[in-house]
C-alpha cells in the first residue's frame, strides 16, 4: 500500500499512478495506469478514474462516480453520488474510438449534483453548480446555477455557496459571506 494516500484493501490501483499526498480512495474504486488525482482528495466507494483523466487537489467525489478519459476537474470540484461524464458524442460498438476521445474540463470550485449528466467537450465554469439529475449539453458560466433536462441557468451562485440576486443592479454581495460580485451582463465575476 502507498504510504502518501491512501488505498482500501478493496480497491486496485493499477501502477503507475500519479496520486498526491492525504489523497483517500474508498472501497471497490478501480485507478487505471497513467491516472493523475492531486492532493486530499476523497475518492468513494465504487469509483473508476480512467489513466488519461486527472483530478485537481482538494477534490470530493461521491459513490459510483467514473472519470474516463479526457475528463479533467481541477481543484476543489464536487461530483455528487452516480455523476455521469461522457467523453464520446456517438458511440458505436462495432466503431471504436480508439482513444480519440472529446475532453471536458470542470473547472475549480464547481460542483455537480447527484444523477447530473455532463456531455463530452462542455466547459463547467468556476464555482458552477449543476443541480442533481440535469443533464448538461453546453458550456456553463462561471457561478451558474444549472437545473433541469436540458440544463438552464436558473440563477447565479457565490463560491461560498449563497444565492446571487441582481435584481437591482449589476452588482451584488453574497448574503451568506458578504463577498462581492459583478454582472457584466456577459458573465458574473468577483468585484475587484
């Protein structure tokens, strides 16, 4: 067993992995070679992390999540119990891909709701969420709320989590932790 994370007995990491320190992987989980996942991440129970996939520090995923190939979260994403990532747009059994796969990037701080579903080549912005059992078929904005089949903005949210209201302006403040926030009209960002 590796002596920087750690692996349950139940689980098979097959070497060589990239794995960072205090990184926790669960039962039943399966690492393929070439995998990357940072530091302190935890890894649940019945995983499978795909050898090109990589996984930024700080990560949280839940039960029965797979990252396959081409599947890149940076820091600090959430991927709620049985969240889906795709990585081929028309799969044909009789036609494989052999690897030419479309990426998918959760970028930091998102997080994706339990059942969500995030199609192959879609952009997760920073701090996004994606409510649980949508189905994400385009890029979604920095802080976004995205809910229903397909996924729709319904909103806007804080890094801390809080609801964002720009009801009376282009500006706002996080009403949970007071951080401050602007609405370009193209995109909601931290105000500076």
């Amino acid at each position: 067993m590796p002596s920087k994370y750690y692996l349950h007995k139940t689980s098979f990491a097959d070497l060589p992995v990239n794995v960072g320190k205090g990184t926790k992987i669960w039962h039943f989980c399966h690492i393929c070679r070439g995998a990357t996942i940072g530091q302190d991440c935890g890894i649940g129970q019945n995983c499978y992390i795909s050898g090109r996939a990589v996984i930024g520090n700080g990560c949280r995923l839940q039960n029965n999540v797979s990252i396959y190939d081409l599947v890149t979260l940076e820091d600090r994403v959430f991927c709620g119990p049985s969240v889906v990532f795709t990585n081929d747009l028309n799969p044909r059994a009789a036609y494989p891909k052999r690897g030419k796969w479309i990426p998918t990037l959760v970028k930091k701080g998102a997080s994706l709701g339990a059942n969500s579903t995030i199609l192959c080549g879609i952009v997760i912005g920073s701090h996004a969420m994606v409510a649980a059992g949508a189905v994400v078929t385009r890029d979604v904005p920095d802080y976004a709320v995205m809910a229903g089949v397909p996924a729709r903005q319904m909103g806007w949210m804080c890094e801390c989590g809080g609801s964002l209201d720009f009801k009376n302006g282009k500006r706002t403040a996080c009403p949970d932790c007071g951080r401050k926030y602007v609405n370009s009209g193209k995109k909601v960002g931290p105000q500076k």
